[in-house]
C-alpha cells in the first residue's frame, strides 16, 4: 500500500512538472489592446466591420492580451489598400476550381506606453484560395473561411511576431 501511494504521488509529481508554454513576451509591460476600426479603401462591402470582428476574435483566443476601449497599452490601427478575388486555378474542363483572396494592408502596432512603433508594414499582403468545384486542394470550402484564415493571419503576422521574444 506504501509503495502504491509513493508510486502514485510521483507519477503525479511527475505530471505536474511537465507543464511547457511557447507564449514569451518581448513587451510584458503591455497587458490592454485597443484595436481600431480598419479603415477600407477597397471596394468589397463590410470588409473593415469584419477585420475588426476577426482581429477581435484572435486577441480573445490567443489570451496574451486583455481586449479594452479605454486605456490600453497598446493599438492595432490599419487601413485595407486593395482587396482582389480572381480565379486561381481551373479543372481539366476548363472550369473554374479554386479562387484566390488578395488583401493589401497597411497595419500599425504601437506601444502606447513608451510612444512607440513596434511594427509598422505598408504593404502587408496575405492571400488565401478556396475552392468552388469538386477535386480541389484549397484548404477552404467557402469564401468566408478564406477571409477569416486572412485576418488569422494579419493578427500572427503582427502581434504574435511582434510580442514573441525568440
């Protein structure tokens, strides 16, 4: 009974030490963001309302920072350049298979504590395809999943880069 109760609590020691994050921050003084309304120069409707939305959504999941209007310590501010969906690629038929979704931006992430620019890209471009036809090997079915795995990957191209200390 002894040893099952010291082979238990080391397994438990054990377990209990293996706890590993990948999360480090290069600013631990930022703990608030505010991310403004993109600006939206392009020609798709509701673009900048859906930026914000999805941008929102990654600050809440990632976690490392508290999403705040009011006295933040830090900004997410950017404006969408251009905005193009155009055929990526057809099937032996010659019909359409997959479309591809451009976006230009000019993004900006400032430490509103010491007044600074922690990363600043005119000409951020990400692209994503999804598919419109059967045999395709987009990784997204409809054209909302594209636009979401783009503004996913504004928020790692910006401030995951920007707050991880490698």
């Amino acid at each position: 009974m002894v040893k099952r109760f010291i082979f238990i609590s080391m397994i438990l020691a054990l377990l209990g030490g293996c706890y590993y994050s990948v999360y480090s921050n290069a600013y631990p003084h930022l703990k608030k963001i505010r991310i403004e309304p993109f600006e939206n120069d392009s020609a798709e409707f509701a673009l900048a309302d859906k930026a914000l939305n999805e941008l929102s959504l990654s600050v809440r999941n990632d976690g490392r920072l508290k999403l705040v209007t009011q006295d933040p310590d830090c900004s997410l501010e950017g404006r969408i350049s251009s905005f193009e969906e155009k055929i990526y690629s057809y099937d032996a038929a010659n019909m359409v298979q997959d479309y591809q979704l451009s976006m230009v931006l000019h993004v900006v992430f400032t430490d509103l504590v010491n007044n600074e620019v922690i990363y600043e890209n005119t000409a951020l471009t990400i692209s994503e395809t999804y598919k419109v036809a059967e045999g395709s090997t987009a990784r997204f079915s409809t054209k909302e999943e594209a636009l979401s795995e783009i503004f996913t990957n504004i928020f790692k191209n910006v401030i995951q880069t920007s707050l991880e200390a490698w």
